[in-house]
C-alpha cells in the first residue's frame, strides 16, 4: 500500500511540474534558422509586404509561385532536404501551417546589412528571431536546448554591394566600407549567441560581376577571363577576406562556439568558369527575361512581368533571372557545400543537428 501510494506521488509531483513549467517533450528533430536577402527567401517577401511574385517563378519543382527567387528550389531548400526535415516556412507568414518547431526562416528579398533600421535588414531579422525565441518558449514550441542545439545559417551582403557600386564610389571608397558590414554580421552572431546560440554556418557572398544583370547596366567594362566584371568581384573577393577573418575572430573570442565559413563565391565561380562541365550553356544569360543574348536581362522588363521571356529549359542554364540561380545551378552548389569542401572548418553540415 505504502508502495503504491509512493509511485502515485512521483506521478503526481511529475504531472504538476509540467503544469507549473509548462515544459513538453521538446522536438527532437534538426532546427534550422536562417537569416539572409533574396538567396535565402522562401516566401518572406510575399508574406510579409504582400508583394507578388508571377509565375514562370516556381515553375520547376512547385509549379506554382512560392516567393522564392527561381525556378524551383533554393540552395537552402536542398540543405533542409539533406538533414530530412521539412522546407523553412518563412517567419512573417502565418499561413503557412508551419508551427515553426523545425526553426523558421527570417531572410527578405532585398534585405542588406546597412542601414540598419530598414525593413528587413539583417538587425532587423535578429530582433525578430528574439522576438520569436522569447514567444515559441511560452508555447514549448522550442525549448533551450533546442535553441542551444540549433544550426543559424547567415547568408548576406551581397545587396550591400551592390548598394555601394550604385552610389558611383572609387573603388577605394568602397573597400573602405566593408569593415563595418563584416562586423555587423559579428554583431548579429554575438547576439544570438548570447540568446544560447553556438552553432553558426555562414556564407560568403558570390561573383557579383558575374550576375547579368550587373554586366547588362555597368557601363564600364573591366572584363576577366570568363566575361564577368573584374571590379565587381574584386570587391566580392575582399568582403569575403574580412567575412573570413570576423568568423576566426569569433571562434578565438566566443566559448564554445562552432562557426563555419562557407566559400560559395569559390562554387560559383567555378560553376561560370567550367559551365560545359556541368552541363550549362550561356552561363552569363538569364533563363527569364528580355533582350535575348547575351544577357537577357532588361531592368524594365525583369521576368515575371508583361513582356517577359523565359527559356524552354531552365535546366541548362546558370541564371534564372539575371539576378538568382537556376534550381539546376542550385542543385550543384548545395551538393559541393554538403561535401565540406569549401568549408571552414570542414565541418559536415548534419554535425549540428545530431541528436
């Protein structure tokens, strides 16, 4: 009797625990939260500002529009794929049916590092991601440990570029403004990381002088080997030098921190340099677009839009519309970053969420 009475206790004491806390068995599976601009945005854009994105957009995997800048899926979409869990949901929409437990994906199309305080600059995407840490605990939706174990993948910069070379700046002028971009992105991983965050993959930004839309509206034409613009990648070169740097700062300075660096300009280059390799053609011209070769890419007439052309198959081209990448090209750089050849340390990207 009194060893009943004893086992009814510890069952009792064990359910009001759970009530006075509030705890729940916690998911189990791979958390993923992303922070990033167009490259990375699975439908932020739209759900957030209401924009839309016409069709021939998502035409290859989802045969519908979903937001994302392609034809199909995203680089992160296929590193999702590879740890088997579900595609992000992006955080701004609320019909996505997602409950976020899988972690949520805070990049915007357009989105910067600078200015700071604009919709959705990546201080922005933070204070969001704060924002959602402190509400997805009172729902045990994700505890600490989940927010401790979790992968926060950052991929931007690259419209901060782009940003500075519109303001018509020497090229010395620019290079002195990539500091301060490098170390914001410190800024939003000291952040996190104070949130309990320790694991952290980042990428660096890709050929800029490479996007057809850039070589179809710069005028002057400092062209390399491959016909991509020499300054424009030049300055990708050294963002990516200081990006570098700050991520081996921030292992020496951070405990217990794991911080990979991921030279994606190296795989896309690459993919433009070797294009027959893989099995492109024309790896400067935009599958969707106006103005045919060699760049099809025309800012009044960007695809989507009435006037708009889009190739038969996607599939042999680099460029989707002058800007993003094929689902084919995407397919290729996210299986050469799960090789670990390109990261820093070579780190596979499933190590973090090993449970």
């Amino acid at each position: 009797m009194a060893f009943s009475f004893s086992i009814s206790a510890i069952l009792l004491l064990v359910l009001l625990s759970f009530s006075v806390t509030g705890q729940q068995p916690s998911y189990k599976g791979p958390i993923v939260f992303n922070f990033g601009d167009s490259n990375s945005d699975t439908g932020g854009l739209v759900a957030g500002l209401g924009y839309t994105i016409n069709p021939p957009y998502g035409r290859t995997f989802f045969r519908r529009s979903t937001g994302r800048m392609s034809d199909g899926r995203l680089i992160i979409d296929f590193l999702c794929q590879s740890l088997n869990t579900s595609l992000l949901a992006p955080y701004l929409d609320s019909l996505s049916g997602s409950k976020f437990t899988n972690g949520a994906n805070f990049a915007i199309v357009g989105s910067s590092i600078f200015p700071k305080r604009i919709p959705f600059s990546l201080s922005i995407q933070v204070m969001q991601f704060l924002h959602f840490k402190a509400t997805a605990g009172s729902k045990d939706l994700i505890d600490d440990e989940g927010f401790r174990k979790a992968l926060y993948m950052i991929d931007i910069g690259q419209n901060d570029l782009a940003q500075l070379f519109s303001k018509n700046l020497s090229f010395t002028q620019i290079t002195e403004k990539i500091p301060p971009i490098t170390t914001e992105i410190k800024k939003a991983v000291k952040t996190i990381y104070d949130q309990g965050g320790r694991n952290f993959w980042i990428h660096n930004t890709g050929p800029l002088g490479c996007l057809p839309q850039k070589l179809s509206s710069v005028q002057q034409r400092d062209m390399d080997t491959y016909g991509c613009l020499s300054t424009y990648n030049a300055a990708a070169k050294l963002f990516n030098v200081g990006l570098r740097h700050t991520c081996d700062e921030m292992r020496f300075e951070l405990k217990d921190v794991k911080v990979v660096y991921v030279d994606v300009y190296a795989i896309k280059y690459d993919l433009i340099a070797n294009y027959t390799k893989y099995g492109f053609t024309s790896p400067l011209m935009a599958c969707c677009g106006n103005g045919g070769p060699p760049y099809n890419y025309n800012m009044r007439l960007t695809c989507g839009y009435p006037g708009s052309q889009v190739c038969e198959d996607g599939s042999q081209l680099i460029s989707w519309d002058g800007i993003h990448y094929t689902e084919a090209a995407n397919t290729i750089v996210a299986s050469k970053i799960l090789s670990t050849d390109y990261s820093i340390p070579p780190i596979p990207f499933d190590f973090f969420v090993r449970s």
